[in-house]
C-alpha cells in the first residue's frame, strides 16, 4: 500500500512577524480540519493561551490572529511528503518537498528567530533549507520539544518553560 502524497497548510504570517515557529508536517487531524495543531491533545495552543493569553474557546482563526499579533508567525518544514499516519517517523524521506522558507525569509527581513516544534522539523530545515539561508546569520534557531502528544518524554511543564525561554526571553 502506498501513502498519499500529503500537501501542507499554507503559512499564518501576520504583518511583519518576528519569530518563525516551524512544524514538520501537519498530522492527520490538522490536514483534516486544515487548522495547525489540530489534534485535541496537541499542546501547542494550550502553550499559547499560557504563554501569551490566548484563550482556547475562541475560533481558530482568532486566535491565528492574536498569535500573529505577537509577532508569531506559523508554517511547517515540508510541504509535500509521504506518510502513512501522523507521526514524523513514518514520513518517507525520499518524498519530502520542503516549503519555500528561505523566500519567506528574503520577503521578511525582520525574522530573528526560528523555532522548531520538535526534531524532525529542525531535522529537514537542516537537511534541505539551512544552505539556502546561511547567509542570514541574523537569525537564531532552536529547537524545542515538540507539542505532539506523541512526544511524552517531557512534562507539559517542562515544554512550557522552554517554550517560554524561546519566545519570551
């Protein structure tokens, strides 16, 4: 049986954002629904209702809107791949068509901060974009522990104070 060739979700950016937080590629629940972070145990946006008071219960494009008011923008690392399923493992990497960051990049000169929601995002950034942006040695990148309820080894807690480190500091 041969998985599908998934297509990803296209960029929140807001007006001029300052820190791009990178996915890999959005999981079955978010393509579904075609909303980041989709899945209900995904701690991403409960992240940002701590870390900047966005409350849950509103609509998802009004709080793509108050992320976006943080200087926050939003994208995944892959565009196209295949995978079977919503874990980063399963994507065959042979498949991966990556997004056009280092245009994004070039489009918004102000970015200053990538962070990567996890470590196959940052994984593929390395392995397919960071030659294509070298040259913006402005820009400071960092991992952080993915929000994806697959990722366990670490507390809500623990994600939330690096989180916090990356985004408030």
């Amino acid at each position: 049986m041969h998985p599908e060739l998934l297509t990803g979700l296209a960029p929140v950016l807001g007006v001029r954002p300052r820190f791009l937080l990178l996915g890999s590629m959005p999981g079955s629940a978010s393509l579904l629904e075609q909303r980041y972070y989709a899945h209900p145990r995904n701690l991403f946006w409960p992240l940002m209702q701590q870390l900047f008071a966005i409350p849950l219960e509103l609509g998802y494009p009004q709080r793509c809107q108050l992320l976006t008011e943080q200087g926050i923008a939003l994208w995944d690392v892959i565009a196209h791949c295949e995978r079977l399923g919503s874990l980063d493992s399963a994507i065959k990497k042979h498949t991966v068509i990556c997004n056009a960051i280092p245009q994004l990049l070039a489009a918004e000169p102000q970015i200053s901060k990538i962070c990567f929601n996890g470590a196959k995002a940052a994984e593929e950034f390395k392995r397919h974009l960071l030659p294509q942006v070298k040259h913006r040695n402005d820009i400071q990148y960092i991992q952080l522990p993915s929000t994806s309820p697959a990722h366990a080894s670490q507390s809500k807690e623990q994600k939330l104070a690096l989180w916090a480190k990356a985004l408030l500091e």
